[in-house]
C-alpha cells in the first residue's frame, strides 16, 4: 500500500500548525517588511514599534495569531529538517528579488553615504545571503571561505554587514560573528564580535600592504545552558562582504603647468616701456632732468 503511494504515508503537518507552505509565505513577508523597516525607520525606538507594526500587518493578511506563529515555530524548530527546507525556499526567494532588484549596488551605495567612505567599491561575498541557525549541533554553525582572485590588491580593506533577528521563546541571546583575511604572506587579521540584539551589524578588517590570498567567516549561536524545547531561532540576513580598494596618489607625478592664452595676458602700458636709445647717443640721467617751474600771469 506504501509503495502505490508514497505520498500517503509521507507524515503530514498537524492541523493545527501553520502548513509549510503558507509559513514559507509568511517568513518571506516577514522578511520583506522588515526591509521595509530599515528604508522608513529614522531611529531605534521608531525602527522597533514599526518591526512589531510590519510583523503584526504580515500575521493579519493570513490570518493568523502572534499565539498561532510562535506554536507552529517551535513545532518546526523540533523538526529541523522540515524547518531548514522552508527557510531554504524563503532564501531562494529572497535572492531572486535581490537579483531582480540590484539590491548589492544600492546597498554598498548606501554604505557609502552613510559611512562617508571614499574609493572604489565592490560587493564580494559568494556565500549565502540568508542563514537560519538554532543551538543544537551541527545546526548552531555555518562557516564560509572564498578565495581571492585578481581583482584584489595590496590594501584592500573589508567590511562585512549582516542583518540579525532572534526569534527566541526564552534563554539567553548570544551568537558570534568571525571574519578572517589571509594574505600572500600567510599572515592573517582577524574580528570577531558578539551580538544579542536584532538590527544591523558590522565587522571591519583595515587595509593591509599585503594581497590577499584568502577570506574566511562564520555565524555561531550559542545554546545558552537553555535545554528546554522552547523556540529559539537566528536568522540572518542580508550578509555583505564589501571590498574597498585603497586610493593611490603617486608623489613623482610632474605637476602640469596649465597654458596661459594669449588674449587672457594684460599688455604693459607704452608709458611704462623702457624707451631705447640710439647708438653713441647718451641716455638721460637724472641730473639732466631740470624742475618745471610755473609761470606767474
């Protein structure tokens, strides 16, 4: 009977849980409005109120409770297969409008207004865009590396951003961002950060007289000594490595002497030219000259 139908003996959602479908729905949605929240928010306490405003706006348009989304994320987190192939579909999704979008031009732009950060810029992250990691093993890590091509050059610096939300019923909130540069020589700098809150996060690496050879990274989150089932979820999104090439001036360069146009060069009054004298004639000295005296009439 199984083998006439494999779909029949597939185990199925509970009822009464959101269907993988419509919360892959919802966590696009979701994701998507919180976008909406970093372009509109002009500061932290508005950027909250409008995340909890977009989140409730995004349960309403499916008919769901805040109780109804929590419960069917804990049903999934204790399922992390089912709930990793839901996110993997939002992350297809959201990269494709990325794509469509150019969304790695606009935001290394913005970068750029924000920071006030000069030189030549480039999106180079080859890793994934958006990452879900829960405190159980081997699920709590993801590490990437890329290797350096030609278009890198002595000097580049790095700045690697990434948007965080913690999805949490309970315990502490602790996870660990690394980024890692190699260069020719193998010498390596590195930075790591700790970060519990949700919003953007940095990692800078300044330049260094070496080319590099390597880039590696990784996300951790932490268990928190919390063992109970409750839900406990990162996602991370929006992961950006931007690459600065350093500005070269070159001292030996020979200043350009700008041409002077011959009508912009004012001509010396003739009473102000040196008159010349004819050969063997003596030229007038001062004591020559005879004070002019006026006439009385």
């Amino acid at each position: 009977m199984c083998a006439a139908s494999m779909t029949a003996c597939k185990p199925s959602v509970p009822s009464q849980f959101i269907q993988p479908g419509e919360m892959e729905d919802i966590l696009y949605d979701y994701y998507v409005s919180q976008g909406m929240v970093d372009v509109t928010a002009t500061n932290d306490q508005e950027r909250d109120y409008k995340r909890e405003l977009y989140f409730a706006t995004v349960l309403k348009k499916y008919g769901k409770s805040q109780a109804d989304f929590d419960s069917s994320m804990v049903y999934y987190y204790t399922r992390a297969d089912r709930f990793r192939k839901i996110y993997k579909n939002v992350q297809e999704r959201l990269s494709e409008d990325a794509l469509a979008l150019g969304a790695s031009e606009g935001e290394v732009e913005r970068y750029m207004m924000t920071q006030n950060l000069t030189g030549d810029t480039a999106s180079v992250w080859e890793g994934d865009r958006f990452v879900m990691l829960i405190p159980n093993q081997p699920n709590n890590r993801v590490q990437f590396v890329q290797k350096a091509d030609t278009a890198y050059r002595k000097g580049d610096s790095f700045m690697f951003t990434f948007q965080s939300d913690f999805l949490f019923q309970s315990g502490a909130k602790d996870a660990v961002a690394y980024l890692a540069v190699k260069y020719d020589n193998d010498s390596v700098y590195s930075s790591a950060i700790h970060f519990s809150m949700n919003g953007n996060n940095q990692i800078r690496i300044n330049a260094c007289n070496n080319k590099v050879k390597e880039i590696s990274s990784f996300f951790y989150l932490g268990d928190g000594s919390d063992k109970t089932p409750n839900l406990r979820v990162l996602l991370l999104s929006r992961i950006q490595l931007i690459r600065f090439h350093q500005k070269t001036t070159d001292s030996n360069t020979e200043k350009q002497v700008t041409p002077v146009k011959a009508d912009t060069i004012t001509p010396i009054p003739d009473s102000l030219r040196p008159k010349p004298h004819r050969l063997g004639e003596r030229p007038v000295l001062m004591k020559d000259v005879k004070p002019i005296t006026r006439k009385e009439l």
